[in-house]
C-alpha cells in the first residue's frame, strides 16, 4: 500500500529536524564602513589629515560600529597590503567617535532615521568630518624596516627573472591609511591609501598683495619658479634623451582666507596654475586676509610650501553707483514730473533730484533719497524753467555722477 505523498514529505520534514545539530554560529559582529574622503596633504613640514567618519556598517545597517578612527602612517617606497601596513606601520592618531550604546540595535538600511537610537559620547558625530596633523619628525623621514620572508613580502614584488625594466624615479612616500575601530576593538575595512612625497617643499610665494572692487578681491602673488630638471639640457654634440618613469615637476598654488589664523580656509578646490585668484565674496566691513602657497606635483605626488606673512584688508565700500539714466520730464499744472530708468546695484539706498535756474546752480530738493524711479515737483509758479538732474546714493553714502539734465517749465 502506497502512503500518501503528504505523508513522505512530513516525515522527511521530520527526519532533517530529528538530525544532528551542527556547531554554534558565532554571534554577528557589525563592521563600521570604512572612513570616506581620507586626504592626507603635505604642508612644508606638517601632514593636514582628513576624512569623514562612517555613518554605517559595511551590511548597510546605522548607526556604524564604531567608537574611534586610527590613522596609520608607514614610510617606504615598497607596495604594502592594508594588513602589512597595520602591522608594520604607525599608528600616528585616533579620533573618538560617538558609539551606539548597543551596536545589537542597529537598523537595516530600508528602516526610517527616526527607528534609529542615537550614537553617544563625547567625539565627533558620525558623519563629521576630522581634521588632524602629524608634524614629521626626523624618524618619521627614515624608511621602515620591511621583512623580506614571504610572509611579509611586500605586494607586487617583481620577480628577479622578470624584464629589464628602469626603475620608476619616485621619491620615498609616507602613505597614510585610516580604519574605523568597533566598540569590541575590532578593525573594519580601510580607507583608501594616500601617500605624500618626502622632498623639501618648494619655495613660499612672496607675500600677496590684494585689490578689490564692487564684485570682487584679487589676490597677487610673484611666480614661483619649479626644481631644475634632473639632468642638464643636451649639448650641441649630445643627442636629446628622456628619462623613463620621471615626470618633470609642476608648479601650481593654492590660495588660502587666512583671516582666522587658527583655522585657514582653502579657496581653491584644486591648485590653479596662475599666480592670480578672484575671490568674489565680497562683505563690506568685513577683515579678509589671503596667503598663497605653492604646490609642487612630482609622479602624481604633491607637495605645498610654506606661506608668507598673510596680506589683509579691510573691504571698504568707496565705489559709488552708476548714473541713473534716461531721465524725462513731463509739464503740469504747477508741478512737473520726473521719471528715469532704474539702477541695479544691490546696496542702492535710492535717489537725490536736484533742481536749479541753471545747471551750475543746481541743489537737492529731497532731504532723503527717494525709492522711487519717479518723482513729482509741485508748486511751481508757471512759466519758470528748471533744469532738473537725479543722482544715486548707495548705503555706504557713495553719490553717483549725475544723470543727463532736462529743462521744464510747469502749465
């Protein structure tokens, strides 16, 4: 007698749940993401390190695990995997974190922000974005020590049967990497790698001059010349020859406000070739001060100078606004009217009508500027001509040049 199939599909069911129990999984631990942004930016003698601390867990959930941020720094010219370098490496700094109270009650990535139980503690937000330095003292420039067992056998070591190959003219680079540390002290993946030549900086721009305008400062400084080449340039009797794997050195600059010393701010998103800047945040009242740096670039490697004393200035509005044009008059009875084209500067306080017998004895009429573009003379005694003019004032007190005049007499 055939059993039901119903039946054989239960008792399976029931022969695999009867089974033997394999081990225990280990308990799920949550990996912050790794550190995003990481920049790591040589200026003269000191490293400026940044990155933005992760908000999530490499599976997506929030708030991230994650309690502080290292930085590890390692000098070499050898090709390094993440693991070698924090072994081998240096851990230059750690930056506190807020961290979840329980990393357990993180949400999934479809979840709403408002599920979510706020990281706590006295570091940074996540999502925050550090700064930090590492000044680089003399053992900081001294290659490290690399084993040549194959276990730590630098990545990418070329084969000694390999080709005849010239090496690559790379200065020797400090390459700096950030990982993002669990509250159970548990590394996450690492950020992406940034290394910084170790070679004296170029030269510091001479101090800058500024001048500005209605719409924007201009910064000035004196070029900055780039390292000789290598090599001499060929004689009459010496053919011209190119050196594999070596770039010829570029300058370029960057332009700082500097008008808090503590806490410069770079203006240029990348190092502009000219040795000008437009700043167009124009503030009147307000203490701008400027330095300019060059930035040395080597193998796609980069290097800034140091900076000069800042040049300052105090942005004082003494431009006055353009002449109103256009202006028209119109007879009335006992009154003549006025009107003209509008100006456009943003910080016009208004207009000044003038009126006279003559041009040369012309006065105000207004005790304070109209809004206006018209304006409207009454009392006029009939038959007497006037010659009027109108004159924009900003808020700074600046008076434009006068309008064209018109002559008008009231009906």
């Amino acid at each position: 007698m055939k059993r039901p199939l119903s039946a054989v599909l239960l008792a399976a069911i029931a022969a695999v749940a009867c089974g033997k129990k394999g081990p225990p999984l280990p308990p799920l631990v949550r990996l912050p993401s790794a550190p995003a942004d990481f920049a790591a930016e040589l200026r003269g003698a000191t490293v400026d390190l940044q990155f933005t601390v992760p908000v999530a867990n490499t599976d997506n959930s929030r708030p991230a695990n994650v309690q502080r941020v290292d930085v590890y720094a390692i000098t070499t010219g050898e090709t390094l995997t993440d693991a070698q370098i924090l072994k081998l490496g240096t851990r230059v700094a750690s930056v506190d974190v807020k961290a979840p109270k329980d990393p357990d009650s993180a949400i999934e990535e479809d979840e709403p922000p408002s599920d979510m139980e706020a990281p706590e503690g006295t570091g940074l937000d996540q999502g925050a974005r550090a700064h930090l330095t590492e000044t680089l003292a003399s053992g900081a420039l001294v290659p490290a020590a690399i084993p040549t067992d194959r276990k730590h056998r630098p990545a990418g070591n070329p084969s000694s049967s390999g080709p005849l190959v010239p090496p690559r003219l790379t200065p020797t680079t400090r390459t700096y990497m950030a990982v993002g540390v669990t509250t159970r002290d548990r590394n996450g993946p690492a950020s992406k790698r940034v290394a910084v030549p170790l070679i004296p900086p170029p030269p510091p721009p001479a101090r800058a001059t500024i001048a500005y305008d209605e719409k924007a400062v201009t910064v000035k400084w004196p070029p900055v010349n780039a390292r000789p080449p290598i090599q001499p340039p060929p004689t009459a009797e010496q053919l011209p020859a190119k050196i594999l794997g070596y770039t010829s050195p570029t300058i370029r600059y960057n332009v700082y406000d500097a008008s808090n010393p503590a806490t410069p701010v770079r203006l240029t998103p990348t190092p502009i070739a000219e040795a000008t800047f437009s700043d167009p945040r124009i503030e009147w009242g307000a203490r701008r001060c400027y330095v300019a740096r060059a930035v040395e670039t080597l193998n796609d490697l980069t290097i800034e100078s140091e900076a000069e004393q800042p040049a300052c200035d105090t942005l004082t509005d003494t431009f006055p606004p353009a002449a109103p044009a256009n202006l028209q008059s119109s007879p009335q009875e006992g009154a003549i009217s006025l009107i003209w084209d509008a100006n456009s500067e943003p910080d016009l306080d208004g207009y000044i009508v003038f009126r006279g017998l003559s041009r040369d004895s012309l006065e105000p009429i207004v005790t304070s500027p109209v809004q206006l573009t018209q304006f409207r003379d009454e009392n006029l005694q009939a038959g007497t001509r006037y010659v009027y003019a109108v004159r924009a004032v900003d808020k700074a007190g600046n008076r434009s040049a006068a309008s064209n005049t018109v002559e008008e007499a009231a009906r």
